[in-house]
C-alpha cells in the first residue's frame, strides 16, 4: 500500500546538483571522478598551492573533545576567527561576535529561517543557486534587483536600499556574494565603504557572504574593514574555510554579527544544531594560523589571478562573450546568438565536461521547473577554474573550442 509522503514535495536539488545528476546520467560516472573536467563545481584545489603553506594532515583529538561541543562554536575557533578579521583588516570584533555552523550555507539559512516578517530581503537577479533554495524553503520574503548587461551584472549599493513602494514598517537585508558567485563582479574600497555605511542605517542590514574573501588582487576583501558599530547593527559576514583556506571537506563556517544575533543563533544551535565537531574545529584553528594565512592570501591571489587571465583570453578567443568581474574564481560568459547553455552542457556531458547554466543563477525563476518561463540568462553560463590545476588547461580549451565549434556548425552560427 502507497502512501502520500509526509514531507514537502517543494525540495528539488540545488541547481549545481540538478547539473551533476544529470552528467552522471549521461556520462556514467560521478563528476570530479578521474577522466572528468569539474567546470561546474565551485571548490579550489584541496593541494598545496605554489608558494602557499602546506594543508595541516591531522589533528590531536583529546578526552575533551569527544564530549559534546558548544552550541556557539569552540572557543580557540572564535578567537582565531575574531583575529583573523581583526588583524588583517584592523576590526575590533570579539569571539562574542562569532558563531560557528557547519559550513557556510548553514549559517546562511540560519539567519533567513529567523528573519521577522517585516524583513524584505533584496538580492541581485545573477546570485550563487542555493539561495534560491534557501529563500523558499524559510519563507523569506525576497524581491530581485536587475543584474544584466546594461549595469555589467553589477547594480548600484543604492539599487539594493530603494524603498519607493515600501511601508514604513518594512525593514530591508540585502544578500550580496562578494566576490560575486557566479559573476566575480567585487565591491572593494570606496564601494564597499559605501555599502556598508548603507547597511547600518534605520531600518536597513546586509547578508555580506565573503566565501570568496581571498579570491581578489586586494589579497582579501571584507565589509568587517568599514562596519562602525557591529553590536547596534543587523550587518551579517559569512565566512568559511571553504575556499580560500582550501578545505571545503571539513565544513568549517561562521557568521559574524552583533553580540545579540550571536545569540539568538546560538541558541538555535543549542535545539537545532547541536554545535560543530571539535575535530573540524581544531583542524580550522590550524588553518587559521596567522602566518599560514598570509601565505595563502599570497598563493591564492598568485594562482586563481593567473588562472583567471589565461582562461578569459583563451574564451574570449573563441568568440565567447566574458562578462567576469575581477574577482572569485569563475568566469560568467554568453554564447554566441542561437545557442543556450543548457544545449552546450548535453553537448560537453559526452567529453566528460560540464558548466553551470545561467537559468539556475537566476533568483527570478520559480523554485520548481516550469518550462513556460524564460530566463535572461539562457544564454549565459558560469565556468570553475577553481579546481582545475594548471597542467589541464590545454584540455580544458580543446574541449570547449571543439564543442562549440560542432554547436556553431549545427545552428549554422
């Protein structure tokens, strides 16, 4: 006997995951497995990066740390987060201002799932898929801000604080990647100055995800270096240990905020979570050694900015039109007219290849499929370098010259 199932039907895969699904069907094996060109996924190398610090290889696990964690996060975590911030971009934030989840998207989906009512969430039409996800599965309430070739898919601080129309009830958060994902598009120095003068004003905060921090010629870009008063604030910076210190696997995140929205969140943690793993924690207080970071800052800068300009040559080369900003590690690009991304990604399934196709960045697009809806970005597509080593390239860009020559035959473009 069958039986209607208990849970929400509304719960699709995130769009990157949707894509390597559909590349397992097709090709036979896992992406990232050997003989596959990762161009989808955004994760860097997990190896020793030229001239950056060697990856920590264990961890000591004492008594101590087998019992439960706390619910806020370890304390040698915070204040190594807390130093990271201070020492390089000359804050004053406390471990009190630090909560540590599991990850980055964690903490993210934490803050949306306790948002009050009259909180308008405002985010660019080209953002990194999960949010979507995210966004509906808390039930915030969101509205998307243009992000297209007439404003190079990098709208206005102001774009994202207009109240013409709001109630003087509603309150605005802007959620911003920055560095950009998938864009690369980044708001640095007198731009992000701005901005997060505007997200301390009444009635208005910001969702600042700083995955990218590392992953720009400034060697790190935070909004931390301009907040004035964190604590009378409803700023929130998402951090991790997931890109730029290279280890995505130990699902190490945090958020920084205001001692009061420290709280709260924790004490979700102390019902919902149930703290972070203490080996993974300690393993993060390795990465974060002050030293070791700013070889990393140094490495990730040298390769991912390396990685950057030859790709974009070599895609611009091909007719390809790239869009990317100047930081991250993708390049946002559009097919030539009549071809769209989700034709090319069937056509580089076969070769053992796959890109991210613009529709699932796009924040407009029902949560579900609807194949009556249109995005602006069918002919737009995001592609890694991050985890593609230097010694690939030359594959890489036969691959893709190959493809979209056999594409260009067939449409006859």
């Amino acid at each position: 006997m069958n039986r209607a199932s208990f849970l929400s039907d509304n719960c699709p895969p995130m769009g990157i995951y949707e894509t390597l699904y559909a590349f397992k069907d097709s090709f036979g094996q896992f992406m990232g497995t050997e003989g596959t060109h990762p161009w989808s996924q955004g994760f860097p190398l997990t190896t020793q990066l030229e001239g950056g610090p060697p990856l920590p290889e264990q961890v000591g696990v004492s008594w101590e740390d087998r019992f439960y964690p706390k619910a806020w996060g370890h304390p040698l975590l915070r204040e190594a987060i807390a130093g990271h911030y201070n020492d390089f971009y000359g804050s004053s934030i406390t471990p009190e201002n630090v909560m540590v989840f599991a990850g980055g998207r964690p903490g993210i989906f934490s803050v949306l799932a306790f948002l009050k009512q009259h909180v308008e969430v405002r985010i660019a039409n080209a953002e990194w898929p999960a949010y979507l996800d995210i966004m509906t599965q808390t039930g915030a309430n969101w509205s998307v801000v243009q992000s297209n070739e007439e404003n190079g898919f990098h709208p206005s601080n102001a774009d994202y604080f207009e109240r013409t129309g709001l109630n003087a009830e509603t309150h605005l958060l802007p959620i911003i990647s920055n560095p950009g994902n998938p864009t690369g598009h980044t708001r640095a120095d007198a731009e992000l100055e701005e901005l997060m003068a505007m997200a301390e004003q009444s009635k208005s905060g910001i969702l600042l995800d700083e995955a990218y921090e590392m992953f720009h010629h400034s060697r790190g870009v935070s909004g931390i270096r301009y907040v004035k008063d964190l604590d009378n604030s409803n700023v929130f910076l998402a951090g991790a240990c997931t890109k730029g210190l290279q280890c995505p696997g130990i699902r190490i995140g945090w958020i920084i905020a205001s001692k009061h929205n420290v709280e709260v969140l924790s004490n979700f943690s102390s019902f919902g979570m149930g703290g972070v793993s203490h080996p993974s924690q300690l393993y993060a207080v390795e990465l974060l050694e002050p030293g070791r970071v700013a070889r990393a800052r140094e490495a990730v800068t040298k390769h991912y900015g390396m990685q950057r300009e030859r790709y974009g040559a070599a895609f611009e080369e091909m007719g390809l039109r790239v869009a990317t900003g100047d930081g991250g590690f993708y390049h946002w690009m559009q097919l030539p007219e009549g071809m769209n991304a989700a034709e090319l990604n069937r056509r580089l399934f076969k070769h053992g290849a796959a890109i991210l196709a613009g529709i699932d960045c796009d924040m407009a697009r029902p949560h579900t499929k609807d194949p009556e809806y249109v995005s602006p970005y069918e002919t737009w597509f995001r592609f890694s370098f991050g985890p593609l080593l230097p010694e690939t390239f030359e594959d890489d860009i036969a691959i893709m010259r190959e493809v979209l020559s056999e594409y260009r035959a067939d449409v006859g473009a």
